[in-house]
C-alpha cells in the first residue's frame, strides 16, 4: 500500500498522461470506461444529469463555473482510479469538499480557474494568505470563456496545469516580504516579526495607508537615509491628493496617514516604528478580526519555505489568482 506521498508524487509524475485522459474524457472519448466511478460518485449513487451529453461529447450543461468545477473533479477521479491507481489495491476515492479538501483521502485539493485565472474559495483564517494550504492541489486550467461563447457542442478542454504543494497556493509578494524579514525580526524579537505577519496576512492593498506601509515593510533592512527618502515621496504623495481637492480622493485620507509616516521618518528605530505602524493599521482597520496568529499557525510560519505563487486576496472569500504560475 503507498503512502500518501507517494500517491501524489505519481500524480505529480504522471501529469501531463492524466491531462491528456482527462481531456478525452471532457470531449466525449471513452467516457463509458468510468462510467461506475460516475456512477458511484453521483448523488445516491446515480449517473450525474449531465453524464449522456458528456458521453456523446454534447455540450456541457449549464455552463456556469460551478458545474464545470463538479464535472471536472468527477472525471479526474475517474482518470485517476482508471489509469493511475488500478493496480494498487486501494480504497475507492470520494469528494467532499466539506472536509476542506477535494479528495480527501489523499489529501488533494482540485481547482479549475478559467481564462481570467481566478476562483473563489472558502475563507478559513487570515493566515493561509502566508501559510498556504495544508494539502497540495492540482490546478486545471480550463479554456471555459472561450468555449462557453461558441456555438454548440461545446467541449471543456484543459489548456494548462500545474501541481503546486500546499504552502505554494499562497500570496507570492507577501511571502517573499516575510522571508525577506523572517530571520532578522526573530534575531530582535518574536513580538514583531508576529507583527509582521499580522499585518501581511490581513494587508489589503486598495488601502492607500495600508498600500505605503506595505512598501516599507519591504524596505525595513535598507538604510535609514534610504527609508526616509521612500517617506518623502509618501508624503509628497498625500500632499498631491489634498491639494488635488478631490473629494473622491480626500475621502481616502485618514487624519492620522500622514501622522503615520512622520512618526517613522523622526524615529530613531525606522524598523520598531515601521512594524508599529504596521500594527496600528491592523487595529484600526480590522478591530477584532485581525487577531495575532494561534500556535499552530505560528509553529507552521516558522517551518514554512513562504514559497507562495499565486496572488489571493478576500472579502467573504479568498480570491486566488493564479495568473503568475501561467502567463508566459
């Protein structure tokens, strides 16, 4: 019996022939040889509706995001099951994505972003902006914005794809800052290098404070002539917006913003005032829910290789973006 890891270092290994059955199966070809994977995996153990037009390679039903996802994780575990694990005498695979993962029993999650990169996930906690997630997932993507604006049949094709681990599906610039700054903070303290993940993980870059102090935070090892030369273009920055006198601009400056970068250009200690900043930020715009990482995200920081991809931001849900890992 193969341990989990090495179920999915075949699949990783395997890829491109799983895609290549995958797609197939998405045009119609052979669909009948997984037909009782389908057949077990459909809701009370019956051909899902759209199986007939699958097979007869017909136009994919209702063609919506959610749908296509459905039709997709089904017929990769038949993929799998078919041509990759039916020699290895184990447990036939389920979904349920209410564990948290796609196929949880070898922990795999599966995402099918279209043409515009991105899809929408549950939010769990702040953190998994840094951390990742704890299990890998393939990421297929789909030509659907394409094909949903041709005539019919039309046929779901998977044009590209990648394996990424799990603390790879995490934001790519945050955790390249907090790398950057990992070893250094904790060589002066734990409290603020907690500060400073605190506040990449609850970051939100349409916040014009927000969005400056991030750039600082990039810049807390360069020299203080350095850091205060980036001080003065904030602050000429603001000072363009207020005598812009534009209300729509206006109503993004805070009375204290300004305040903000003065403190840390008079400081002393740029790096202690910068993560200081940081942290009131965090307080001001997030109150409660900006809470500091638990124990168990903390001990993962720690152990992390922060080698996040893709780009993820969130509001109800996390907005993954995974335009980095496929544009040329």
């Amino acid at each position: 019996m193969k341990s989990e890891k090495e179920l999915k270092n075949l699949i990783k290994d395997k890829l491109d022939f799983i895609v290549q059955k995958l797609n197939g199966y998405l045009r119609g070809k052979n669909v009948s040889e997984i037909k009782n994977v389908l057949k077990r995996l459909g809701r009370n153990n019956e051909l899902p509706h759209w199986y007939e037009l699958l097979e007869s390679g017909q136009s994919m039903p209702n063609l919506d995001g959610k749908t296509i996802g459905s039709v997709i994780e089904m017929t990769l575990v038949g993929t799998l099951e078919k041509h990759i694990f039916s020699d290895l005498n184990m447990k036939p695979l389920e979904i349920n994505p209410a564990k948290g993962v796609d196929i949880p029993s070898i922990n795999l999650g599966i995402k099918s972003p279209s043409e515009n990169y991105c899809t929408s996930e549950p939010f769990f906690s702040a953190y998994e902006r840094i951390l990742g997630n704890e299990h890998d997932a393939l990421i297929l993507l789909t030509d659907y914005q394409t094909a949903k604006k041709n005539p019919p049949p039309i046929r779901i094709q998977i044009i590209k794809y990648q394996y990424l681990r799990g603390s790879e599906i995490a934001d790519k610039k945050l955790c390249s800052i907090a790398l950057k700054h990992r070893d250094f903070l904790l060589n002066q303290s734990e409290a603020n290098c907690k500060k400073m993940i605190q506040f990449l993980a609850h970051i939100n870059q349409s916040d014009l404070r927000g969005k400056y102090l991030l750039s600082l935070l990039d810049s807390l090892q360069e020299s203080n002539q350095s850091i205060d030369r980036k001080i003065d273009k904030i602050i000429k920055s603001y000072s363009k917006l207020i005598n812009s006198n534009s209300d729509s601009n206006n109503e993004y400056i805070k009375n204290d913003d300004l305040n903000c970068f003065k403190t840390i250009k008079l400081s002393n200690n740029k790096q202690y005032a910068i993560i200081n900043c940081c942290n009131d930020w965090v307080i001001d715009n997030h109150k409660d829910f900006g809470r500091m990482p638990n124990d168990n995200e903390w001990a993962r920081f720690l152990n992390s290789p922060l080698n996040g991809k893709i780009g993820m931001s969130f509001a109800l849900q996390w907005r993954y973006n995974f335009g980095g890992i496929f544009r040329i």
